[in-house]
C-alpha cells in the first residue's frame, strides 16, 4: 500500500526547537512562538497505525508507522522559501523503525527526483543516489533516524520546487529480512536569523484577511497572513487594504468594466518586485488577469454586485480555509420564493449564491398547516417539516441548484430567503 500523504507542520530549530505549530479547529497550522528563527523543519509527512494483526516478536506494533515494502515508493515536493539564507543545503531526513530480525543485514532506500524554478522553465535532474539503513539498536520504538540526502545550497533557488521520490530496494547481497517502517520524513532548510515573516507558512495556510463591506462600491481586506496559491510565497498584511469596484488595476478590477449582477472574487495579490500587496475583484475564481509587476495571488473571499451596481452587504465569518456569509440585506433583497401553494414537491431554483459555495443557509415562512422541503432529485420521502419560521442548511455546490418544497394542505403558503452560505478559500 502506498502511504497517504500530507504536510502536517512546520517548525524552526537551533539546537533546540523554538518554534512550536499548533493545529487550529479548521486542520490548519499556526505558529505559536516565533523567536530568532534559524531553521525551518518541513514535516512532509507522518505515517498511522497500520492493520497488522499478528506482528512477529520484536516489530513495532502500535507504533504510528508506515509499512514500507521492497519497490514501496514515496513522492513529494518541498518548495524554497522567500526566507532562504541561500547557504544552507536541503536535508531530507527519514525516522525509522526497524526490527533485530536480521541484524547485520541492510534496508537500501532510493532517492532521485528534480529541481524546477519558479518560472517553471529550468528543470535540473537530481540523479538516484542509494543509502543504506542498518537495524536500530531498540527494535521497539522510533528512535532511529538518518540523513538520506542532502541538496546543495548551489543547485537551489529561492521560489525553487524540489521534487523527490524516495523507493525502497534491494540491497546487494544483505537484504534486511524483518519488519521495517518509516515514522516521518522531513526536509530542513535555514532562514535567515530573526526572518520570522518569511519562515514558509504551511501548505494552503490562511488565517484572519476577515473581509467586510465598506460601501456599496467598496470591500475591505483586514490584517492577516496566507500562503499564496502556488504555495511558495507568504503573503502578510498588516494594515486595511479597499478595493474599490470603480476602480483598475490593484486595489480594483482585474479587467473590464464594473457589471450588475455579477459575482465577484476577491484576491490578495503580491508584486514580489517591490513586495506590495494589494487586493483585486475578479470575476474569475481561478484565474484573474494580473496588474504589472504582480505575479502572485490568493483568492480571500466573494462579493456580489446587485442589478443597481451595488455591493450587497454582509458579514464574513471564520479565520480559516471556510468561510461563513451573512447576508445584511432586507429579505426582499435575497428571497428566491413568495407565497408559493403548490401540495406536490415542485422545484425552487436557490440563487444569491457564488458558484465557490459549500453549503447554502435558507430561511422558510410558511403559513397554514405547514409544508415540507427536500433536496432536489431525492427519493427520501418527507423531510424536514415546516412550522411558521425555519431555517435549514443545504450543501450545494453552485447556483441555480434547486430544492423541493410542498405545501401541506390547500390555502397554505412557502416564501423562502437566502441567510448566507459557506464559502472555501
């Protein structure tokens, strides 16, 4: 079985660690304590615990590892950082376990892979290179780990991708015959002293850039930090950045004219010539035109242009990846369904939604006896009753989705306005 990966940390060390990473209740990670920090530790990857179910004496059972076969490969990709001390060389270290089954024989791990610069136009090829565990001296816990390759700080670039696969093989003659799994791998590389703001945020990491109406033309970013979308740029902002609608260019729109009645995507944007940041309205929520001299970017956020040219208003909610609208409008404004009759399941099309949405957030008025709502294109009979005044959340994935509704008894009445939705940065 090939292991699962994922980036789980980051931390800095100078003899000691002194940087701590804390997980956050969105699966994020965050720096607790940021002191002179001279090193920064990419976890690439933990293992679980694995099914064994009749491990031979001496094995690690129930230590959180990974089976790791003959011809078992591992892949993954470790960007440079902007705060590179551009010295230092790229060390990729594996912790293992190992049983005494067969003490004088070896485990050969594989390593080979390639280097590609941030333009994506020069490409260097790091030639396989073997190196040869032997069995640690306690057989029943992790303790036992080794450099297994080490990059040269010349063949590195800052913005760099260093692309590895590390395979087990056969080792000539002395194969290990016993249980061998792997702990963790990590990839070290220095900083520059005191460099905390370029210490690389974690994978896909984004916290607070909370984003607010200002006016009907304008929305602002607030202060917060993210990992650009290529994943190898920080992005910090320390003071309120507007975009303005009526605007070009950074601090605007990306392309075009201001239109009604359009959904628009908010991007933090960086020139990494002169290290600005801006904010951008796009209306793409993947590919925005970027101004001169920006090259990189992340998408914070949404906003919605009415058919008068005006910014709805709302409230964001959440720190993370997931972020939770509120709409600050009059019901008339956001109501998808009035006084509708119908006592069989009839569709309601759900709009003032972006097409980025997770999950929409509707509030259902019924008078009469009450009606019943279900999702759209289901067999699951009644569902969800409705008395008076209810609100539900309903998972969606774009708009123009629709849901079912009916009314219990002739003379009753559903009306149906849209609270907000869950947006995923």
């Amino acid at each position: 079985m090939r292991p699962r990966l994922k980036q789980l940390a980051q931390s800095g060390a100078s003899d000691e660690q002194i940087v701590k990473y804390d997980g956050t209740t969105d699966n994020q990670w965050e720096p607790a304590d940021l002191i002179d920090v001279v090193a920064s530790t990419i976890h690439i990857t933990d293992f679980f615990a694995t099914d064994e179910t009749s491990p031979d004496a001496g094995t690690m059972s129930g230590v959180p590892t990974q089976d790791f076969a003959v011809d078992e490969e591992l892949e993954f990709t470790v960007g440079v950082p902007d705060g590179w001390d551009g010295v230092s060389d790229l060390t990729i270290k594996v912790l293992y376990a190992m049983s005494t089954a067969s003490a004088s024989k070896t485990v050969r791990l594989a390593t080979e892979g390639y280097i590609v610069d941030e333009s994506g136009n020069d490409v260097d090829t790091l030639s396989a290179t073997n190196y040869d565990l032997s069995p640690g001296s306690s057989a029943n816990a992790p303790d036992r780990s080794a450099t297994i390759r080490t990059i040269a700080a010349a063949s590195l670039g800052i913005g760099d991708h260093v692309a590895l696969k590390i395979a087990r093989r056969d080792a000539p003659s002395d194969e290990h015959g016993g249980d061998f799994r792997l702990v963790e791998v990590t990839a070290s590389l220095d900083v520059e002293a005191g460099n905390t703001t370029d210490l690389p945020l974690p994978y896909n990491y984004v916290d607070d850039l909370e984003l607010s109406y200002n006016t009907a033309a304008q929305v602002q970013i607030g202060a917060g930090r993210c990992r650009a979308d290529d994943n190898i740029t920080n992005m910090v902002v320390t003071s309120t950045i507007t975009v303005d609608i009526t605007s070009s260019g950074a601090n605007g729109l990306d392309t075009g004219s201001e239109a009604n009645s359009t959904w628009y995507y908010v991007w933090l944007i960086k020139n990494t010539s002169s290290g600005t940041l801006a904010g951008m309205l796009s209306t793409s929520s993947t590919s925005p035109t970027m101004p001169s001299g920006y090259t990189k970017k992340r998408r914070i956020g949404v906003a919605y242009n009415d058919s008068s040219g005006d910014l709805f208003d709302f409230q964001q909610h959440g720190h993370g990846k997931d972020r939770i609208y509120d709409w600050i409008m009059p019901r008339s404004d956001v109501q998808i369904a009035s006084s509708l009759n119908a006592t069989s399941y009839t569709n309601v099309t759900v709009s003032y939604m972006p097409a980025t949405t997770e999950y929409v957030h509707l509030c259902f008025r019924v008078t009469g006896d009450g009606a019943r709502v279900r999702p759209d294109g289901t067999s699951i009979g009644e569902k969800f009753p409705l008395r008076e005044e209810t609100s539900v959340a309903f998972w969606m994935t774009a708009p123009g989705q629709t849901i079912e509704y009916k009314v219990d008894t002739s003379g009753g009445s559903f009306s149906c306005h849209v609270l907000g939705f869950q947006d995923h940065i």
